[in-house]
C-alpha cells in the first residue's frame, strides 16, 4: 500500500515538484511507523523509501531487534529528494512548508491504520512529529512521547548518522527494541508528586514506609561545590511513579519552612536517610553534600551511574541517557539544563518536579541495570566500583598538602630554564620574533607569509605619525619578516596543513621535520641523496635540527609553566581534586580540577606528606611483560625474570646493541622502553618512533636505525 500526499500538499509552488515523489509505503494494517527524512538517490531512482545504504542499516536494525520490515509502514518528511541531499537547504525547508498538510494528513491515516508507535528517524522528522518538543535528537532519542491523539512517539538516529559512527549502534537497536515493546503494550508513566509538601505530609509518608523500602535520593543545590552552596531541596522516591520533596530554600534563597519547622524536617531526614536502603545516581556527589550538612547516609545500597558503568563503560553515563535505555520518563533533563549554576531563578514546581523525575527515574532504570548486570556478569566489577564511593570521598575530603615554597622554587626554575632556552631560539632572529605566534613560526620553517605580516605593510603606508605605539608594532612586523631568514628544510613528499591551508606547527609536524632531518643526517642511512649532502648542506640541516630540538622543548617548559604551577589550594593549604570512578572505559579512575593523576614526574616534589606521614610509591615491575612472557611461552623472557635481571637493560642491549657504560645508554633504554610496551599494545611502527622521537629526544634515532633494531 501506498498513500499518496499531493491531494493534500501545495506541489505547484514546491520548488521540488519537477522531481519523482517516494510516497510511505506498508501493509494495510500495522502497530509501527517509522517517518525518515527525504529520500535520498537510490530511494529516488527506485521510487521506494529505505532501499538505498541508509537503507541497508536500517534492515539490519530491524533485523537485530526481530522487526520485520514488511510489517511496518515507511515513510519520509520530505517524498522528493532535495538538491545534493541537503536536508537543510533552502529548497529543502521550503518544500516543508508546502508539503507540511500532507505529512499531517499522512499521520492521521496511518493513525487510522492501526499505528500504536510513531518513530521518526533523525533530527527533521522529530521535530516535524513533535514540533514542541525541547531537545536534540541525540538527548531527546530512546524517549516515549505523547503524539497526535496520544500516540506513542520514541525519536531515534536516522540510519544514516549510524553509517557514519557506528558507536552508537547498540544503542539504536535498544530504541528499535523498545519501539516494538512499546507497540504491544503501554501506558504513560504516572507521576505522584508531593512538592510542596506540608510537614504533617512529610510524617505520614515517612511513616508510610517499610523497612526495607529501596529510597532513591536526589539532590539540587546552589553550587557544585559544597564549601560554597546550598542544598535546595532534596528529593526522596520510593517507586518508581511516587516522590517528596524536602525542600529547603525556594525561588530566590527564600527559606521554605519556618525555624521551628525545618528542625523538625532536618530530624524527619536524616531519620530516613540513616535506617533505609538507598539508591542514587552519582552518589559521591550528593552523599558528600548530604553528609557535610548534617544528612548521614547510614545504607548506602546501589548508585545507578556506577552501574550502567560496569555494564557499558564506554557509554554516556548521565541519567538522561540511562533512562533512554531504561526507564520511561520522556526526557525532561532540558528543564535545568545549562542553568545548573543559576537553579535559584528557576520556578519553585518546576525544579522541584525536575528533582522528583530524577528520583523516580532511579527505580525505573534500576531492575534493568540489575538483570542486564546479571546476564553480563559484571557484578563483581560493580560492587568494586561502589566499594570505591566512600574511600574516595575520604580521598578528596583530605586532600593533599602543597608546598609553596618548592612551587614558588620551581617556577622561578622554570622560568629560567625557559628564558635560556628562548635566548638561544632567538640567538639569530629579531627581538620582536614571538615564539608563541603559529605565524612566526610558520615564517622561520616554511617561509609562510602570514595575513598579519601583509595587513602591516598595507597599514603602515597609511601611518602619518611614525611616534606612536602602533607605528612600532606594525614596523617590527616588517623587520621580523624582513630579517627572518628560513631555515633549510629535508624534503617533505607533504607538509601537513591546518583546517585554514596553512602550514602546521604542531608537534606532530615538529617532530616530522626532526624525523626527516635525522634521516639525511644520520651516517647509517644508506641512500644516496644521504651521502651526496654538501658539508654546507648538512651544517644547515643541523641547525634545523637543534632548533626544532630547542622548541620542542620550549614547548614543554611553557607547558609545565602555564599548566603544572597553579593549583587551587583551600584554607587548609591543600589541593581537593574530584576523583571519577566512572572516568575512564576502561575502570581506571580519573581526576579533575585539578588533574592530579597526570602531574609529571619533575612536578611532584611540589606535593608533601603531612606531618608524621610519609608518601608511598608502588607499582608492579614488570608485571605485563611477565604475563606476556608466560601466555606466550618466551622462554627468553622467563628465564630472565627468573635470573632477577632488568627486562629493560636486556631489551636495550639486544635491540641496540650497547653496554650499560655507554653514554647514550640511558636514553637507549627509554626507547626500547617505549618501543617493547608500544608493540604490546599493537602500537604500529611509524606511531611509537613518533612516541620515541618526543619522549627520547637525545636519543638522535633515524628511523631506519629505529626500523633495523625492530
């Protein structure tokens, strides 16, 4: 069957009427529509939606979540194809208004067709289906609307964004899954909210309750931080339809109960809190703010993020996203969204719903994190993870002492360390050369002309006056172009360029120049054009060479400068860094504001013990390359760690064949370090000589020598 929109379509005045119109197409009678966006070439030869590669995806899709495609009806926004498949041209978004009445008149019949589930695929048909719905696709996808004449709508990615990145495609078939569930059997969550309670209202819920009542918590404040906010109200569900509030300033920091009132509401929590089981998402975060005003947690039982976590760590973990996956809340996270900071100018209904959603929303993701958690078996994981929560906010709570004295130390260091080096970068250049200008760089490597050397020249003709401040910016602009002098470049078979065409100064390209140089300069190299070099030549090549060496390494002095010399410290003179147990696919944790797990080894000293403590560093030698030794059976390697003899002392003798008394010995064996766990970890050759060229920098390796050793 097909339905035909031109009856009820404005096609004479469409600036796409010349071209073949795709109409929907599907069986007589059906419980799902699925509404795409335009068709693209191959659906426009064929005349039929969903045939062309997008087309392919979508099969699959169908396919994954036991859909069959001739059971559905399909259809698009748009049933002609717009100019190079722009959905968003102008042609594109003027056919859409002359062909907005036929879509409608398209949705009324396939209502009357026995449609139970809508779901528009792409950002176009979501917002042509529900054009009062806040959010982007990607936020919004997974959700169960209400449509026309109530209709179940559940937005999701057009096949096509799938083609693209195909990370995502789990996800996709779970919205197809629950497309289908959907169409058998739903019914639109119920929400039973008290959020302006009285305190009586309060009691008898409380008192409602049974002992082993599952409490989900949740919590809005004034600040992320709770040295320097509120808490606002705190939302407790228990099901996944009720919720309370317990709230305590209203719009503007108005305080909602009277003295009297809030000491009884205050004992009334934390009477809650302390004797039942109790469910979050994030629960670092709200059990800190809860505990550090007077709220103790007594059980804390599961932590929703923490969960999905253990079950798809390479995932979102907002609670807008699980509960796409998982719940039945349409999305509502666009309510508070970017005003996070501003939650006090919010209406009282309006952010007390927002925390009430947040809280039911727990226990209906909750029993499908938990079987899915089961039938995965990562339980185990999970139960690290939470075990993780209060250690952790031990870890943040205490924080870590700074030494100002050896900071202030340190920086003086570097910026004398910096100023040496920058004497010598600049030892044959113009005073005003910038170091720090892409432009100028790009100058002195590539003899690259920058627009603002250009804009100089034109303005300074039209200077009058020779005595001002900008008369000597634009005049030592023009030295510094008319003085710079290139330096001589190996030969490039490509120079990498930005996004703008120019010439790249990234590290990256930094350390190709250095590559390429080290391979016309090496006496290993073999080929010809190595040993017909002039003297004149190599002595040019050279000074490249030791001047990408020297801004390599200006480039790390200011980086250690600007970044690893300023840590906020609180009143106790420590640094209080936010550590994430869901930071990282991989289970390792991670740490913000400041990064404290990344600080570099020559930083560290910046950082002491308390008093009475002392730190402790440890770390298991060589522990991968002894699991590698016995899965592969290296009986080379094993014999080795049973002699007790370093694994890296041996590699590097091996590999380049030198002693431990040679002078270059060490920086030797920091590349066959980089070089052995690199090819562990499938890294491939051209990677890890790039890794080796940046981390080993006095290890002059050309890559031929690097390729021999291999």
């Amino acid at each position: 069957m097909r339905f035909d929109r031109s009856p009820f379509s404005e096609c004479k005045n469409c600036p796409l009427k010349d071209r073949n119109r795709v109409w929907g197409e599907g069986p007589e009678s059906f419980k799902m529509a699925f509404i795409g966006e335009a068709p693209g070439a191959h659906e426009d030869y064929h005349k039929r939606p969903f045939v062309g590669p997008a087309g392919g995806w979508f099969d699959k899709g169908l396919s994954r979540a036991e859909i069959r495609r001739q059971n559905v009806w399909l259809a698009n926004v748009l049933p002609c194809r717009p100019p190079s498949n722009d959905i968003e041209s102008d042609e594109a978004l003027e056919a859409m208004h002359y062909c907005g009445p036929g879509l409608k008149k398209e949705i009324e019949w396939i209502l009357t067709h026995g449609a139970k589930v809508i779901v528009p695929l792409g950002n176009t048909a979501y917002r042509a289906i529900l054009p009062d719905a806040k959010g982007s696709i990607t936020k919004s996808r997974g959700s169960v609307f209400l449509g026309p004449k109530d209709v179940p709508v559940i937005p999701t990615w057009h096949p096509a964004a799938l083609m693209r990145d195909q990370r995502m495609w789990d996800v996709w078939v779970a919205d197809l899954e629950k497309a289908k569930e959907v169409s058998v059997s739903w019914k639109p969550p119920k929400e039973d909210f008290f959020i302006a309670p009285t305190l009586s209202q309060l009691k008898k819920w409380a008192r409602g309750l049974k002992d082993d009542s599952l409490i989900a918590v949740d919590i809005e404040t004034t600040s992320f931080d709770p040295d320097k906010g509120e808490i606002i109200v705190v939302g407790l569900a228990d099901s996944s339809e009720r919720a309370v509030s317990f709230p305590f300033l209203s719009k503007g920091g108005k305080s909602y109960w009277s003295f009297a009132e809030e000491k009884e509401v205050r004992k009334l929590l934390q009477k809650v809190l302390k004797n039942h089981p109790t469910i979050f998402q994030n629960a670092k975060f709200d059990i800190r703010w809860l505990e550090e005003n007077g709220f103790p947690v007594g059980k804390f039982t599961h932590d929703v993020m923490l969960m999905h976590h253990a079950i798809h760590p390479e995932l979102p973990h907002n609670l807008g996203f699980i509960a796409s996956i998982y719940g039945v809340t349409p999305y509502w996270k666009e309510e508070v969204l970017g005003r996070e900071s501003r939650l006090l100018e919010i209406e009282n209904h309006v952010l007390r719903t927002y925390n009430a959603r947040d809280a039911v929303v727990l226990h209906q993701v909750f029993p499908g994190l938990l079987s899915d958690m089961k039938e995965l078996d990562v339980a185990s994981t999970y139960a690290i993870s939470r075990g993780l929560v209060r250690p952790i906010l031990s870890m943040e709570k205490k924080g870590i002492l700074l030494t100002h004295a050896r900071l202030e130390t340190w920086k003086r260091f570097l910026v004398r360390s910096l100023k040496k080096q920058d004497a010598f970068l600049l030892e044959d250049l113009h005073p005003s050369f910038n170091l720090d200008s892409d432009d100028d760089v790009r100058l002195l490597l590539y003899d690259h002309v920058a627009d603002k050397f250009l804009r100089a020249e034109e303005e300074i003709k039209r200077k009058k006056r020779t005595d001002t401040l900008l008369y000597k910016k634009l005049h030592n602009l023009l030295e510094v172009r008319e003085t710079t002098k290139p330096l001589m470049l190996p030969y490039f078979s490509r120079i990498k360029t930005t996004e703008s065409g120019k010439p790249s100064v990234d590290e990256e390209s930094l350390l190709s120049i250095k590559r390429a140089c080290l391979k016309w300069l090496n006496p290993s190299e073999k080929r010809k054009y190595a040993l017909e070099t002039t003297r004149a030549k190599r002595e040019s090549l050279k000074r490249t060479l030791a001047w990408v060496n020297g801004f390599l390494e200006h480039n790390r002095l200011s980086k250690l400068l600007s970044t690893y010399t300023s840590y906020p410290t609180r009143s106790d003179g420590r640094v209080h860094s936010s550590f994430l147990i869901h930071g990282t696919a991989t289970g390792r944790l991670s740490s913000k504001d400041p990064n404290l797990q990344n600080v570099p080894e020559e930083a560290r000293h910046i950082f002491i013990a308390s008093p009475g403590c002392t730190f402790i560093s440890a770390d298991y030698v060589n522990l991968e390359l002894i699991v590698l030794a016995y899965v592969s059976n290296d009986l080379v390697l094993i014999k080795t760690f049973k002699e007790g003899r370093n694994i890296h002392d041996e590699n590097t003798k091996i590999l380049f064949k030198v002693n431990p008394e040679d002078p270059h010995f060490k920086g030797l064996r920091r590349a066959a370090k980089i070089y052995i766990f690199g090819r562990n970890y499938g890294g491939g050759l051209e990677g890890i000589y790039q890794r080796v060229l940046l981390e080993a920098p006095d290890v002059d390796l050309s890559f031929s020598d690097f390729r021999e050793a291999d």
